[in-house]
C-alpha cells in the first residue's frame, strides 16, 4: 500500500509536486503518466528516499519515509529512468551485491539470483560483464536486480524508454507476471497505451498536479465510446460520440475525409491536459 | 550498519580485482620514476638528515603514495555518482550514510596498502630495507584514514567531475610535494614550516619516516593525525546526507 498526502516539492524556484494525493491498494498496478517535466521522477525518488521532500506524508506500507527510512526503503524496490548497474561487473555480481545491501545471507542471495535470472530469461548471461549487454537486457538486469530482496512494493521509472517495439511488450509481460505474483506496482511512463495496457488505475499528472485518477475504462467512457478524426485548417480535430449512431449521423454531413476509431486513453490524456504527451 | 559497510566495500573489492593488473602497473609508475630519478641518480652520496638520500626518500614516497591513493577514491566516488548513477542504488537502500562512508574509506585504506606494497617492494630493488613495526603501520592507517574521509566528503559536495579535479590540482598535489615528502621541511624558512605544519600529510611523513629508520616514535604526530581523522570522517558524514535533493 502506498499513502501520499498533501505532496509538494519545491527545487529553488520550481514547484515540482504541487498537493499530490495518492491512495495505491495493496497488489494494484498502478500507472503514472505525464509528459516530460510533469514530476513522474520526482514522485518516485521521494518515495525511495533519494529526494527530500518539502512538505506532505509518504507511507510505504505504514512506514514514513521521512520518519523511519530504513524500514520504509526495505518495503521497496527501484528500476530508475536512467541505468545504473555497475558497467564492469558481472550480471551475478550486481545482483548479489544488491542483495548484500539488503542484508540477505549468502545462500539466499545465490538461489535468489539464479531465480530471478531464470525468471528474466537471463540465465546465460549470468557471468557476462554489463557493459557487453544490450540496452534491453540491461532493463531486465534492473528489474531482476530490484526484485533481489523480494520488495512488496516496486517502483518503475519508465522502464521501456528507448527500447524497441517487441523488446517493450516482453517487459510489458514481466511486469504482468510480476504483478500476478503479489508485487504492488507503481509505473511512470510518457506512454500512454503502456499504462492502457497494463494499469487498472491511472493518474495523469501535469505541471506536478494529478489532474484526473481512474481506471483506464472509466477515463474513457467520460469520453465516450467512438472518436471522429479530421483535419481542420491543418489541425487534428477529434469529436467524441456515446454511441455509433450519433457519429454516423456527424459522419453523414461531413466534406472533408475523415477516420472513425474507438476512443483511447490518449484522447482522454489530451482532453485533461490539452498537451500532446509525447 | 555492518552489513551495509561490507556490501560497499565488497563492491569495491570486486572492481578492484578486475582492475588489479592496470592498477599495480599504474601505481607502480610515479615512485619508480622518483627512485630513479631523485635517489638513484643523485648517487649514495647525498645525505640527507644523517641517511642516504634514498633510505629518506622511500618512507616519503610512502606517505605521499598513501595519501594520494587513498584520495583517489574521490574520482571513483564521482564517477559512479555523475557518470553511472550507482550512488543512487546506495541511496534507496536500507543502510545508512555512515556505512557508507565507512566501506568507502575502507575502500581507500586498500588502495594506499597495495600502493605501499608496491613502493616496499620497488624500494628493496634499490637497496632500502625499512622497517615496517607497529608504528609505522599506524602512522599509514591513520593518513590513509584521514585522506580517504576527505575524498568522501570532496566527492559528496563537488557538483562535477571538473570541480573534483580542480581539488586535487590545488591542494593534493602541491601537498604530495611539500609535506616533508621529497626534502626535510626543517631547512625551510620558519613561516614556511609553521604552514607545512597544518597539513596532515607533514606529520604523517615525519611519523613514517622516523618509525620506518627505528627512530623513537613522536606521539604529538599520532595524536595529531588521529584528531584530524576524526575531524575528516564527521565531516565525510554530514556531506553525505547532504548529498539527497
Ligand atoms: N534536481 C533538480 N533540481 C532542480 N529541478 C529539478 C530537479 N529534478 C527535477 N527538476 C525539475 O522538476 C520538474 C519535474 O521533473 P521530473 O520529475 O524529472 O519530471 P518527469 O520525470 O515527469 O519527466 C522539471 O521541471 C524538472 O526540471
Ligand atoms: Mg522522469
């Protein structure tokens, strides 16, 4: 369970995290989605304890960050934005020395980490140096790395940046499955049919303000059912309908082409924000 | 805290045997070049505070190894911090700051042993045999301490690599040569040894050198070098939980 309250966060002059309320369930994956800058990573490294926060609560499963560190920190793991293994060890050994950190005995960091690589489809770079992985693999490195000490909470920080098409969907699948198994998630992503895919609640954050938080379904029907594209003066003009009945009759009187589709996530995403989120 | 310190240090440890040969060719360099050119060339001749130049030199190389080894823990700090971001993995685990600090000055300790291993060794090539007794291993521990905390906390407070490297051009370095390293500091003028005097480093040659030629160890040093290793780790302590946004 993940509790924030009252959130801020101020660098200098930016308000980064303007009253941010959560409220995560227990097993829940939930998915963070904003633009660049919104203030996904800070939420996150507050949450880990890299950064202060200037005022408000955060509850890991009843610990206080702020107030008692250590034992909050022990109820989660991180998958940062950016790559941070250790380039000139050994996959084995990243994840063994993780394990240390987390004060585990020698024989459960062995079997732990022989689990987990089999678990990423990693076993036979188990003694390869990181530095000879690809960008993918790396991502997979983090995760099995984060799960090392069996966190009830994980975080993600864009976990599929950068990463190809196919390669994104095999992560999507491991986050699944590591959800199945009892892990509650929390996931920042820029891609919208990312959190479509995988999240049963979504926040959309903007300018550090949670700006709407739902089930992608629910976000959605507030749409309606099925969108209408056309170009207008050479801007992207989308109209919503409730039922297919009442785009067909808007279909009917219109001169310029046009494309019928269902509504997504992202229509619901541009609408509250009025920003592209790419 | 345990735990914490010895995951830290571990890793250091790991990366420092995939690095080992490079690391022993790169140490081995500096003070080979001072033994050749400084104690070697100038001959048995010179006599330098009632020794051969060479039997002075050796215990200076010493100190001046340990200090700039154990200091070199700084850049490795900044690059994992800056470059690879692997403090962060530090950061959002569950041990705290002062095992950190601790397995990283253990980390720096190992650096200057092996360094004054390898300047033991080169030194018997040249004919100087110290004697390694309990006080001069002290006075090592102490400096290498002392420089090790210090990188730490330089390493917390720079914001880049560049700032880092501005430290060690203006205040390692020139303490490398003039803290009673290369020539005895009493022939200067007394101004100019009453500022060698504040630097750590002074004593800790002193200290090496008079153990190391079976001379009657000098406590104040010990005691002195003691104070500022206290000083250095507290002060290593509050920067890193400075280091947190
Ligand atoms: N260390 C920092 N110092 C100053 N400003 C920062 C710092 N980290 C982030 N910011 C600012 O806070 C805002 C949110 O950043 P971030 O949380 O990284 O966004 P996101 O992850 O959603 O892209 C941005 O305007 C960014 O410039
Ligand atoms: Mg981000």
């Amino acid at each position: 369970m993940i509790i924030l309250k009252n959130l801020n966060k101020h660098y200098k002059s930016i308000q980064a995290l303007k009253n941010v309320h959560l409220h995560i369930n227990r097993g829940e994956l939930f998915a963070y989605l904003g633009p660049n800058g919104a203030g996904k990573t800070t939420t996150i490294r507050i949450m880990t304890g890299l950064t202060k926060l200037s005022s408000g609560t955060v509850l890991l499963n009843r610990f206080d960050i702020e107030q008692d560190q250590v034992a909050a920190k022990k109820e989660s793991g991180l998958v940062p934005q950016s790559i941070n293994l250790d380039q000139e060890l050994t996959v084995a050994e990243n994840l063994d020395i993780h394990g240390m950190l987390y004060q585990m005995p020698v024989k459960a960091r062995r079997s732990k980490t022989d689990e987990l690589l089999d678990y990423m489809d990693i076993t036979d770079r188990k003694k390869t140096l990181v530095k000879h992985l690809s960008g993918g693999l790396k991502r997979r490195v983090m995760i099995a790395r984060a799960l090392m000490h069996s966190p009830k909470i994980l975080f993600l920080d864009e976990p599929t940046v950068g990463l190809d098409a196919n390669i994104r969907r095999r992560i999507w699948a491991i986050v699944k499955k590591i959800q199945q198994d009892g892990t509650t998630i929390f996931l920042t992503t820029h891609y919208i049919e990312e959190a479509e895919f995988l999240a049963q609640r979504v926040a959309f954050l903007n300018n550090g303000e949670i700006v709407a938080l739902d089930t992608p379904k629910n976000l959605m029907q507030k749409m309606g059912t099925w969108a209408i594209d056309r170009l207008e003066e050479s801007n992207m003009e989308t109209t919503y309908f409730q039922t297919r009945e009442a785009a067909k009759k808007f279909m009917a009187d219109q001169k310029q082409s046009f494309t019928l589709r269902h509504v997504n996530l992202e229509d619901a995403f541009l609408t509250l924000t009025g920003k592209k989120v790419k | 805290m345990i735990h914490g310190c010895l995951a830290i240090y571990y890793r250091e440890l790991m990366i420092m045997k995939r690095r080992l040969p490079k690391m022993i060719a790169t140490m081995s360099v500096s003070p080979l070049l001072y033994l050749i050119a400084f104690g070697y060339a100038m001959g048995e001749n010179v006599n330098v505070d009632g020794c051969s130049y060479l039997e002075f030199l050796l215990p200076g190389l010493i100190a001046m190894s340990s200090m700039t080894q154990a200091f070199s823990i700084a850049s490795e700090i900044n690059i994992a911090r800056f470059y690879w971001h692997i403090f962060e993995e530090f950061q959002a685990a569950p041990i705290s700051n002062i095992s950190y600090v601790a397995g990283e000055v253990l980390a720096g300790m190992t650096r200057a042993f092996i360094s004054i291993f390898i300047i033991l060794i080169l030194g018997y090539f040249f004919g100087v045999v110290l004697s390694c007794n309990f006080f001069f291993w002290l006075a090592i521990i102490l400096n290498s301490f002392i420089f090790a905390s210090l990188a730490v906390g330089m390493a917390m407070l720079v914001k880049s690599h560049a700032d880092q490297s501005m430290f060690s051009s203006f205040v390692i370095t020139p303490m490398a040569f003039l803290g009673g390293t290369l020539f005895p500091i009493d022939n200067l003028p007394i101004w100019a040894q009453k500022i060698l005097f504040l630097l750590p480093l002074t004593h800790a040659s002193k200290a090496i050198r008079a153990a190391s030629l079976g001379n009657r160890p000098d406590y104040s040093s010990y005691i002195i070098l003691f104070l500022t290793g206290a000083l250095f780790i507290s002060i290593a302590f509050l920067c890193v939980n400075k280091a947190r946004d």
